[in-house]
C-alpha cells in the first residue's frame, strides 16, 4: 500500500506542475496576443453567420441576441440563425404548455429587430424532426448556408454559439485579423464559466452556492490550463511544420469556420452524445490546425447541483468515446486512415477520460491514507500538495475571472470560501464519469442511445 501512496503522490505531483504550468504559459498567451493584435482592430473584412441552436430558451433569448448585436463590429456583415426545433413544440404539446414558446418568442424578436435595423439580421430556422440532438439543428443550419451562399466562402466564417453564449464583443475583430492568415479556416474561442457568478452566490444556500462557485472556477481553471495549451500545441506544430502531431478538441460554442472547409466537411457529426470532441478529432487527424481567439467567452455555470452533475455526466461521454470516433473515421475518411496515427490520437483523447475518471479518487486517497496509518508527517505532505493543487491555482483563476469579466462584486470571503470548496469540487468531479461509464456498458447490452439531458436554465 505504501507503494501505491508514493506512486499516487508522484502522479499528482506532476499533475499540479503540469497543470500550474500550463495555466502560467496560457495567461502569458492571451496579454501577449491581445496586445499584438488590437492595433489591428480596423479589420472588418470577414463576413459572419452566428448560428444559435434553441431549445426553451425563452428567459435568456433576448438577452443573448442584444449581445450579438452589441458586438464591437460592422453589423452589415453579421447574420445571427437561430434554429428553433420541432422538439420543443412535441415537448409543449404532451405536457399541456399553453405558455410562449421559443418560437414565437423568435417570431416576435425576428420581426422587431429587422424592422429597427431594416435589415434581415434575424434568420429563423426551424429544424422539423422531433428527435434530434443539437448538431442536427447545426447541421440545418449548415445546409441552409451552403444552399444560399452568396458570397465568396473564403471570406465568411461561420459561428456556432450556445443561447447563454457572452462572447467578448472583440470577438469577431479579433477573427477577422486573425484569418488575414490565408491557412487558417478554424478558431476556437475558450470561455470562463463566470457570467452567472452573482445570481448564483445570492440565491443559494450556503453548502450549494460555495460548491457551484467552486465548480464554475473548477472548469475555468481547466479552459486555462488544459484546453488553450492542447489548441496551442495542436495549432502550432500543423501551421508550422504541416504536421498533425497533436489532438486538440473544438467546443460546441465559440466555434469558427471558415466557408470553404464548410463546404467540404458539409456536417457536424451526430452518432454519439457530443459532436465537439468528435469533431475535434477529425480535424486533427486530417491535420487541420483550430487556432485560439485571445479574447474569450463569458459562460454561465450550472446553477444546481443536479445540474452540475448533469453536465459533468454528459461531458465525460467526450473524452470516453474516443474508440468511436476512431472507428468513423476509418470508415468515413478511408484514404487518410493510418493505423499508428489514430491509435496515437486515439491514445490522447483516452489519457484525459482516464485521468478525470480517477483523479478525484486519487486525491481522495492521498488525503486520508496517513490518517488511516496515522502518518502526519506524509499527511502534511499530502495536504501541501493538494493546496498546490487546488486553493492556489483556484483563487489564481478566480481573480482572473474578476479582472477578464470585471467582477467587481467578487469578496473577500468569496476567496476564503473557494478555498475550502475547491477540494470537495475536486472530489466530487469524479462522480458523475461512473455513471457515463455505466450508460456505455448498457448500450453494449441494450444498443439503448445514451440520453443527453439539456441544461435547464
């Protein structure tokens, strides 16, 4: 047992000095590329389609497209689609709703925004099949695109937004300078989960709100110090040596592409629970680099426990379903299929499930086994590590979320309390993979599709 202690603490020793690393490196990033790029803040040349998939999104949707509008860039060259589902209507229809539905309620803004601005900013479209996900509302969008394309492609990106999505209102500038860049036909923008920090903080009880905090800066530690640094290195080495050596994910908000790689990828894929890092994987594979956006994206978290457990279930089917998108690119992409290659890119997108899976538990048993073997000098061992680990990196992030999103509300206590939230965040992290896990052992079994529950705002 001994054995496993001293190889349990190794492991997370290196996962802190990765991890603190890595945080540092992406930080330096974004000031240093922010910097360089906002003399450039007069390019307007690029030409955008936001496509925002829709499902009950009837208490945030105004707000969202009053962002869009607010967006720091020449609102002649931006169309926001909104893609409303037949879903939502056979959903209101067996319970009863007699309420406004998502679709009236684009009806309605459709027909005030384009008369203000006399222009067909507003597109509504409404994918007819009730039992899709949302990359078939994508999807239809995407087809709708390529159908009334009427511009040059290499001179429109399309963009892919979540209803809660608040990205920076230099986004799209920051785009249009990077694309000057002819090779570059995707972007990814990250996000910090802190847009609804304050609702969350004052309407909840004490345990809940400091787990939900705890949570928030949780998946903003890992956009800091995980997915920009896989999208650096991913990015770097195919635009510079035209090497695919890396695997990067793409998220299914703040997602770019440019109009000539949409025309020849036509669709998002639709046979596992999340298509982000499916599609991220492809792009990989064919060595097509997704560049970062140095500005990024104000999200909310999950605003009940439920809900973060939802999420984190859903999001782990990401990282576990690696074998199969292995298996439909051998079978879709047969003249770009090497058997080392996937495997090593398979391999990279297994390390992070494994990773998730255990860690939590890991932790968990380098804090109480020199309690068991009462052992104070190694548990004084583990409780430093676990502060490297977690409080310090924690507040570290927080803070940048207050400065990023000008969290002017954030207190004292609020820093006092992530310290003591952040570890159970840690903890609990893990939970939800077991039933992911479990969920994929029975569609083994039963072939019965994983269902993927919608964030309820």
């Amino acid at each position: 047992m001994e054995y496993i202690f001293l190889f349990s603490i190794i492991l997370v020793f290196l996962r802190t000095l990765y991890s603190n690393i890595m945080l540092v490196l992406a930080l330096i990033w974004l000031a240093v590329s922010k910097k360089r790029l906002y003399p450039k803040q007069t390019n307007k040349q690029k030409e955008f389609i936001v496509i925002i998939p829709v499902l009950r999104e009837q208490k945030i949707l105004r707000k969202t497209i009053d962002h869009f509008l607010s967006m720091n860039y020449d609102l002649n060259k931006m169309t926001v689609l909104l893609v409303s589902t037949e879903k939502e209507i056979k959903e209101a229809t067996q319970n009863h709703l007699v309420e406004q539905t998502t679709i009236d309620l684009i009806t309605e803004l459709k027909k005030e925004i384009n008369l203000r601005f006399n222009k067909e900013i507003i597109v509504h479209l409404h994918y007819p099949l009730a039992d899709g996900k949302m990359a078939h509302q994508i999807n239809y969008a995407f087809d709708y695109i390529l159908c009334n394309l009427k511009t040059d492609p290499r001179n429109l990106f399309v963009a892919i937004y979540n209803a809660d999505s608040r990205p920076d209102i230099n986004t799209l500038f920051f785009v249009s300078s990077l694309a000057e860049n002819d090779k570059l036909k995707v972007f990814q923008q990250s996000a910090l989960y802190f847009d609804n920090f304050l609702p969350i903080r004052d309407s909840k009880g004490f345990l809940t709100r400091n787990y939900l905090i705890a949570n928030a800066t949780l998946h903003s530690r890992w956009t800091l110090a995980h997915e920009i640094p896989r999208l650096l290195r991913q990015s770097f080495f195919i635009n510079h040596f035209k090497k695919g050596v890396f695997l990067s994910h793409c998220v299914g908000h703040g997602l770019f592409l440019r109009g000539d790689l949409l025309q020849q990828i036509k669709t998002m894929p639709t046979t596992t629970v999340t298509e982000d890092l499916f599609f991220g994987y492809i792009l990989s594979v064919l060595g097509i680099s997704i560049n970062p956006i140095p500005v990024l994206e104000s999200a909310e978290a999950p605003a009940t426990f439920l809900t973060a457990l939802k999420q984190k279930y859903v999001w782990f089917f990401g990282p576990l379903d690696h074998f199969s998108y292995e298996k439909y690119f051998k079978n879709n992409f047969p003249s770009f299929t090497r058997f080392g290659v996937l495997k090593w890119f398979t391999l990279q997108g297994i390390i992070p499930a494994i990773a998730w899976f255990f860690m939590g538990w890991l932790f968990l048993f380098i804090l109480i086994y020199p309690l068991i073997i009462q052992n104070y000098r190694l548990f004084f061992i583990s409780i430093l590590l676990l502060l490297c680990y977690g409080p310090l990196s924690y507040i570290s992030v927080l803070f940048i979320g207050k400065k990023t999103n000008n969290l002017n509300y954030i207190r004292y206590q609020d820093y006092l309390w992530l310290i003591i939230f952040c570890l159970p965040a840690i903890f609990i992290h893990s939970l939800p993979p077991i039933f992911t896990l479990g969920a994929k052992i029975k569609f083994l079994f039963t072939h019965q599709e994983p269902s993927k529950p919608k964030t309820e705002r």
